[in-house]
C-alpha cells in the first residue's frame, strides 16, 4: 500500500512508524519535508531517494515529493472492538454496509477518529477497504481509529445487541436525530450510496434515524451525513 503527500505521511509516521516499509523520495531535503526527516531518523526509518519522474510514475496524484510503502493494514477483530467497549455504556460503533467509494470512506474515518468513535466495522466483500487513497482522504486519521471487517454485516448486528449495543440505521423516513434518545451503546449504520441498507441488514436495526432537509434539496452523501449523526450521538453521550 502507497501513501503520498506530506500531511498523510507525516501522520502515519507520528501514529505508526512500524507500519512502515520505506519512504520514497525526490525532494528530500526540502524545507516541506523537515519534519518527515526529523520523524523518520528517530524511528530508524529507511529512505529511498528517487528522481522526480520515477516518483511520478509511482504514484499517480500530487505526491509533494514524497510517499510512503506501507506493510498491510491490520484490521482489528469484532471480538477485540466488542471486548474495548464492554465497559462504556456510551460506546459507539459505526457499520457501514457496503460503502464503495473510496473518497467517502476516507471521508467518514476521518470524522470517526476526530469525534473519538470506538470502531469502523466494514463487510470484506462489495465494500471500500483501507488502501492508499482511503488514507490520504482521512488526512492520515485512518489509522486512529479501529476498522474491523466482517464476513456477515446481518450477523455482525446481533453480535453486538447481544452485547449491550442498540442498532440504529439512517433511513430518509427515520425519526429525526435529534429526536431519539442516543445515551446508550450504539451501532450507527450507514448504506452505500447506491442502494442503501440492504432489507436484511435493515430487519436488524432497532430505530430509524434521519437528517431532516429542506424540501426540494438533493440528500446527503454518506461521508458527510455519517459525520453530522456521529457528531449528535456523542453531542448527546457528553
């Protein structure tokens, strides 16, 4: 996996310098990339100078003059997600079923980390995974927040009610948000920005929530509808 630009790398090194395979650089030396250099000597990091063409060839997107291969992403278990919340009668999962859109994804786990969400839960299949561009679209953040995949997105549902965990999905004819009462566990679930939560996985939410909008105005995309509901959930959990 390849991440670039300064912002993103500089984040992983700050976060996780051991996920770190090698950077690759045209520019270094260059006053932007002072801190990388700073962070990337003290974690005993290795460094691959490389001409500007060849960076360019590599990764295909402003890359600031720096990138970095990483080792694959570890994702964390369900039971591991299930085990840190057990004890937190506010606790707060996001499901996102079948979320395609690399750039949303991105998106919602930059808002997951900064409203200090306790885990993204993703099905493995039909759905957006953690790679390079995910990465640099949470602005580094993906790797601050737990993202566990899951076979089943149905099964993984009554995992966590069995588990203390109210479920809720974002429908257009839900109640509004502000309207239910989110002081409890709950497993917000957002759908994918075709189709919606599948009727399988919709049998399985205990409430309905929505975002009220003006009449006439189009709906909004998952990224930022699922930012505006996990900032009400914890708005109210405070």
């Amino acid at each position: 996996m390849i991440i670039y630009g300064t912002h993103p790398v500089e984040e992983v090194l700050e976060l996780v310098p051991d996920r770190i395979h090698r950077l690759i650089s045209s520019r270094w030396g260059a006053k932007e990339l002072a801190r990388i250099a700073e962070l990337s000597k003290a974690n005993g990091v290795k460094v691959d100078h490389v001409p500007g063409p060849s960076l360019d060839e590599l990764v295909d997107g402003n890359h600031q003059g720096i990138a970095a291969e990483l080792h694959p992403f570890n994702y964390a278990p369900l039971e591991r997600v299930i085990e840190r919340t057990a004890e937190n009668p506010h606790a707060c999962v996001l499901v996102l079923d079948q979320v395609q859109d690399p750039q949303n994804f991105g998106s919602i786990l930059r808002s997951a980390a900064g409203l200090g969400i306790d885990a993204v839960i993703v099905p493995k299949d039909r759905a957006a995974s953690v790679t390079g561009v995910v990465v640099r679209a949470s602005a580094g953040l993906a790797f601050r927040v737990p993202v566990a995949q899951v076979t089943n997105v149905a099964r993984c549902l009554d995992e966590l009610k069995e588990h203390g965990f109210w479920t809720v999905g974002a429908f257009m004819d839900g109640t509004p948000a502000w309207d239910l009462d989110f002081r409890m566990k709950t497993a917000l679930v957002m759908g994918s920005e075709q189709k919606g939560i599948r009727p399988l996985v919709e049998k399985k939410c205990d409430f309905r929530t929505s975002i009220p909008m003006k009449l006439g105005t189009e709906s909004l995309n998952v990224g930022v509808a699922s930012a505006i509901l996990l900032y009400e959930i914890k708005r109210q959990c405070k």
